[in-house]
C-alpha cells in the first residue's frame, strides 16, 4: 500500500480489526521479537509484506501509527477493539520489563475465549436438531396419521370434527405446516439465544476474578522488576472489567495513599476472602511476592473452573431437556392416536 493511498486512522481502525486467529498470530510474532532482541520497528517491518494479506496490512497500519507519534502499545491494541485494554497493558509491560508472559497471557486469554464462543454455539446445534425432528412429525407426519384414522372412522370420538379440522389444515397444506415449523424453531432458536447469554453473564464475575487474580500474579512474578503494586492492581482490574475497573481503581489509590489493611484500602465487598487477603499480604509485605502470585493463580483456576460450570451447566442440561420433553410428548401423542381406537373398539364389546 502507498502512502497517497494510506487511510486516515480514523478509517483504519475499522478496516484493519483483525479476527482472533491473526491477532494471536501477530502477538506471538511480537513475543518472539522481544525474546529474541529485535525492535518492533525492525520486526514488523519484517511482516510488511502484501502477500501476508491482511495481516500484513495491519501491520503496516500499526507502522503508520507510530510513525505518527502513537506509542507502540496504543499502536497495537487498535487492531483489536474487545482486546484493546489487554494488548495495551501487555505491551507496555513488556517494554518496561522486558518480560513476554503477558504478551503470551493475551495470546491465552484470546483463544480461550475464542474456543468458549464456539462452544457455546456448538452446544446450540443439538436442541435445535431435535427440536426441527420434534416440529416436523408434529406438523407435517402427525396430522397425515390423524387425518386417515378420522377417516377411517373406526370409533367416533366427541372431539374428533375439531382435531380432524385441525389435522387437515396441516395435512392439506404444505406451506402453512412449513410456516409453523419455521415460527416454532425461530421461537426455540431465540429462547436459546436468551439462555445462552443470560449463562454467559452469570459466568462474567467468576471471570472477571480469574483474569483479575491471573494478571496480578503475572506482574508480580516478573523477576529483577521493582513491583509497583498500585499500579499492578489497577492494570489487573482493567483487563478483567475494562469497563468498569472503578472499584478496584479505587484500591490503588488507597495503596498509593500508604493504606495497608483491608478496610482502609476499601477492597470491594464482593470480592472473595482469599483474594481480599492475597491482596492485603502483597500490598502490606507480609508474604514473598512469589508465594501470593501462586495463591492467585490457584485462584484464578478455581474462578474458571467456577464460571465454566456456571455457563455450561444451562447450555448442557436446560435445551436439551426441553428437546427431550417435546420429542418424548410427540411418541405420547403417536401412541395415544394408534392404540386409541382399540380402546374404544374394546370398550364398545358387549359383555
């Protein structure tokens, strides 16, 4: 790309947003630059190629911005809008302390989502599987199967002109039975939608606290590093809730007021004892930094495994059920249709 044809950064963040799969990609380029000694000028100077695609063309976006006075963070973390805070924090650690673990934190962080999301929609393709099966024997088999024995006549039923009314609207219209199906699976298909994002937000605090605790224990561990826990814990807070970082924002300020204890630094009241003492110990000095950076990434395994059950168990039992009720329904009413004239037949035998 020439430079007469370069578009202003305004445009370029929206046209230059790269997929989860090239971020990753392109972080991990930057995290082997940094080990191996090379400048990220020099470096993505390297992957400026047009038969790189379009992750070539943002690298030579990211270029374009720190030739005009962006730092190489802000420069990087406006590939990606949902990683902004991450990247941004990431990079800038990095160039302070020479350490990629939170390049390669990203890199996870990244590709842990990316595979939640697929599979949480994955999860989706069974109900609604069943739930098509379940729609056509109920509005395109079930109303044929009625509509012969209404004919047939074998026994006269009090409700039979109603159900035969009924079965023969569906049986003698394809495009009415269709339009029935669609509506019904549309109904399940956002029903789920629902579920699915009111389990994603259930499980949000639980991550929130394993990304928090994650990113605390990496800033702390970072070796030859003076430590400004101040700053380490208000990083911490912005990428776990790059939206509302406020109440944990707040502790840093306490810390940088000399406040030690857990009232005075005003934790938030929703945060979990283990991590309100974690973070005590680390602010007071009362624990070696490495002993607190391994408490908080047990912590935050355990937060995980926490919102991972919280946000599968909806998406793995409730549909499912649901699709299994509606299936199992259609059998009864099978049964019920084929057996029923015998029972009258039955029941009309003179004793």
């Amino acid at each position: 790309m020439t430079s007469g044809s370069a578009p202003t950064p305004a445009s370029s963040a929206n046209s230059f947003q790269l997929n989860d799969e090239s971020l990753a990609m392109l972080l991990e380029e930057v995290s082997a630059m940094a080990a191996s000694g090379r400048s990220l000028v020099s470096g993505l100077a390297g992957l400026n190629d047009v038969a790189l695609g379009r992750l070539g063309r943002a690298v030579h976006f990211v270029q374009t911005r720190m030739e005009q006075g962006q730092s190489p963070s802000v420069a990087m973390a406006s590939l990606s809008s949902p990683y902004q805070t991450p990247i941004r924090i990431a990079m800038q650690i990095m160039a302070e302390t020479g350490s990629t673990e939170p390049i390669h934190e990203t890199v996870r962080l990244i590709r842990q989502r990316e595979d939640q999301r697929r599979q949480v929609w994955l999860s989706a393709i069974n109900p609604l599987l069943n739930m098509l099966v379940a729609a056509v024997v109920a509005f395109f088999v079930l109303p044929w199967i009625l509509v012969a024995i209404s004919e047939s006549e074998p026994i006269p039923s009090p409700f039979a002109p109603s159900v035969t009314e009924i079965c023969q609207a569906f049986a003698q219209n394809f495009t009415f039975a269709a339009v029935v199906v669609i509506c019904i699976l549309a109904c399940f298909a956002i029903w789920i939608h629902w579920g699915i994002r009111r389990s994603i937000g259930r499980a949000q605090p639980s991550r929130h606290l394993a990304t928090f605790c994650r990113w605390l224990a990496i800033q702390i561990e970072i070796p030859a590093a003076n430590i400004d826990t101040a700053r380490a814990i208000e990083s911490a807070a912005e990428v776990a809730v790059s939206n509302s970082p406020g109440a944990w924002k707040n502790v840093a300020t306490q810390v940088r007021a000399g406040a030690t204890s857990e009232h005075s630094l005003e934790i938030p009241p929703e945060a979990p004892a283990p991590i309100k003492e974690c973070v005590v110990d680390l602010v007071a000095g009362k624990r070696d930094p490495e002993s607190i950076a391994h408490d908080l990434r047990k912590l935050s395994e355990l937060h995980e495994q926490n919102a991972n059950q919280q946000q599968s168990w909806w998406l793995q039992n409730v549909p499912h059920w649901i699709a299994w009720i509606l299936m199992i329904a259609v059998i009864i009413v099978l049964l019920q249709t084929a057996i029923s004239p015998l029972l009258h037949a039955i029941g009309e035998v003179p004793r």
